[in-house]
C-alpha cells in the first residue's frame, strides 16, 4: 500500500468515526440541535462516499493490462 493510499484510508476512517458520533448524537438530540447535527452527518457522509470512491478507484488501477 503506497503513501497515498494509505493516507486516504487514513481520511475514510476518520469520516467513518465521524459518522458514527454524529449519529449518537443525533439519537439524544433536541429537534433543533437535531437539524444542525443532520446537516453535519448529511457532509461528512457525502466526504465518506467520496474518500471511498478514490480508495476503489485506486485499488482497480493496476498496472497489469486486463484481459476481457
């Protein structure tokens, strides 16, 4: 696993353990603190989806030529 990728894994796993608090959170929420920490969970999910795009993204380019 080269620096890069490590790093990204890094990143998604922060976004992961993000996600995680931000729904307790929400669990024992008042309605208003409850639209503020849903928008929140609404970008960190969307930065999660995205960091994990990149790691597959990186994972398939290999330098072997496929064979279909």
């Amino acid at each position: 696993m080269n620096n890069g990728l490590r790093d990204l894994a890094r990143e998604l796993y922060r976004a992961q353990q993000q996600v995680e608090r931000l729904e307790r959170l929400l669990l024992s929420a008042s309605p208003e603190e409850g639209l503020a920490i849903q928008d929140e969970l609404q970008d960190v999910r969307a930065e999660r989806q995205q960091l994990q795009k990149i790691i597959d993204g990186r994972k398939d380019s290999s330098p072997l030529p496929r064979k279909f």
